[in-house]
C-alpha cells in the first residue's frame, strides 16, 4: 500500500453555546455538529520527506497547514522516520466555519494510520488530533455529536432530522479569533442544548428552531455583514429555519422537502448576490466506505 485517498466531509454547528473561557485562551462551547455531503478530497502518499499541496492559493500549503501539523505530529509520536506527500483537493471554502481544514487534518492522520499499519487506537488518535486543533477529533468518526469542552468532548447523539439543507458561503469569511473577539462585545441567548437535541431526534423542527442558537452569530454578522443577507435571502425563499454554521460566514437554512430546497437555490443563485450555494444533505459516511487504496 502506497497511497490513500480519503473524502473530508464538512461539518454544520447546528447550535452552539459558548459557556466560558480557560486560562490557555480557548472558550468553552457546548453544541451540536453534524457531517454534511459536502467534501474535500485527500491523497496521502508515502515518501521521504513531509509536504503538502494544496489547489487553492488561499489556503497556506506547506507546515502551516493543519494537515502539515498533523502528519508532524504523528511521526513524532510514532518515531517513524518517513514522511508523506499530502494533496489537497478543496471544495469546503474556508473561513466558513465549516470546518474543512480540521477535517483535512482529521483524513490525513488516519491515512497515515492505516498506511504505516501502526493501528493506533481511537483514544490514541484523538489524543493526537486535539494537540493539533479543537475540531479535529470531531472528524475522526461519523455521526451527529454533542460537543462541549472545546470541541474535544464528544458523544454521539440520535439524529432523525429528514429536511434537506440550502448552504451559503457569502463572499466575506470571518476569522475565529476575530468572531470570538467580537462575542465578548454582544448580547447573546443560551441555546436549550437538550431541548434540540431531543427535537433533532424526534425529528421535530418547530421545537429545534425555537430553541436553537449560535452565540457567535451576531459577532460574525457584525464582522461580515452580508451573513444577515443570506439568512433573509433563506427564509424569502421558504426556509423553516436558518442559522450560521461555527464563527462562520457560512449560514444553512432548513427546508421542507428536496424540492423546495432545490427551488431555493435556483433562486437565491439568480439573485447574483452570493457564489457558493448548494443543497446538503446530512452524511452517514464510514470510513470504510470512503477509502481508495493503491
């Protein structure tokens, strides 16, 4: 086995409450994410010396890139003395709160797991991704999960939602540092955690909607003000609900059916105000399933 390639699905923050801050500087949260159909495309190869390439130039390639850190971090661990050529094909747009770069990363190390046959344990592998990014253990399993801690905490929970989602990237991104900045200058509602997720799994969106929030949506509609334009072009176009994803600027807006989600997009596409929007669906992938080998 000289080569893999893995698919790295996005993820939405269906809610999320920002309960505190340590004394390292991360905040505390506590929230929901999902995996989302939308995905970047990893190839990670064996070689002699450690590099990534990524195919957009906004993205930093080489050891800035969280896939660099990662696969850094795992040969230290491992004490393997070779390295990997990682591609980066990306669809997730950055600065979207979306997490792409973390699942990225997530993709390459266990890549490098099954490439270098080390069979690490999960708990060894989510050791080693949370030294390298609060999101990426997220991604190192499939599932709808309760995050808390700083994202490192995570449970499984029932998702039953079956209403298709309308994703949009406004032409803005925000930087976390700068919407966590922001949120301490908001006012801000607590998202009821249990009520949604109990709803998320009765299927049952009047109660998620009513009790559902993103405590640093207001932050990231301030830093980017175009965030609120996509959530009012949502709900003109028939969303039942609609919110922004992470610090953002991505929003996704619930729909009744494929058909009016579809109908939404045709829609809000024409109205030539945003470049990126798609219909989602909620991803059951395995990792089995999306492996390439050679």
């Amino acid at each position: 086995m000289q080569a893999i390639i893995l698919r790295a699905y996005a993820k939405i923050n269906m809610l999320l409450n920002i309960t505190g801050k340590r004394n390292d500087g991360y905040h505390t949260l506590d929230g929901v994410m999902i995996p989302i159909s939308l995905f970047d495309t990893v190839r990670v190869a064996k070689s002699d010396a450690l590099t990534v390439i990524c195919d957009d130039k906004n993205i930093a390639s080489g050891e800035q890139n969280s896939a660099y850190k990662i696969a850094k971090r795992f040969f230290e661990y491992t004490g393997i003395k070779y390295g990997a050529e990682i591609f980066i094909n990306k669809r997730i747009p950055f600065e979207a709160g979306l997490g792409g770069g973390s699942s990225d990363a997530a993709c390459v190390l266990l890549a490098l797991n099954r490439l270098y046959n080390k069979q690490l344990s999960e708990k060894a592998l989510t050791a080693i991704a949370a030294q390298c990014g609060a999101d990426i253990p997220f991604f190192l399993s499939s599932g709808a999960k309760r995050a808390q801690g700083i994202g490192d905490q995570l449970r499984l929970i029932p998702y039953r939602f079956d209403y298709p989602f309308v994703l949009i990237k406004p032409k803005c991104g925000v930087n976390t540092a700068e919407a966590y900045r922001l949120f301490h200058q908001t006012s801000n509602e607590l998202a009821d955690v249990e009520a949604c997720i109990t709803a998320l799994g009765h299927n049952d969106i009047k109660t998620f909607a009513r009790f559902s929030k993103n405590m640093l949506q207001q932050a990231g509609i301030t830093f980017c003000p175009q965030i609120q334009v996509a959530l009012s072009a949502l709900y003109s176009a028939g969303a039942l609900f609609a919110q922004m994803t992470g610090s953002g600027s991505a929003v996704y807006g619930l729909f009744e059916n494929e058909n009016l989600s579809k109908k939404a997009v045709r829609e809000i596409f024409a109205s030539g105000l945003f470049d990126f929007i798609l219909p989602v669906t909620y991803s059951q992938y395995t990792h089995e399933t999306m492996l390439t080998i050679y």
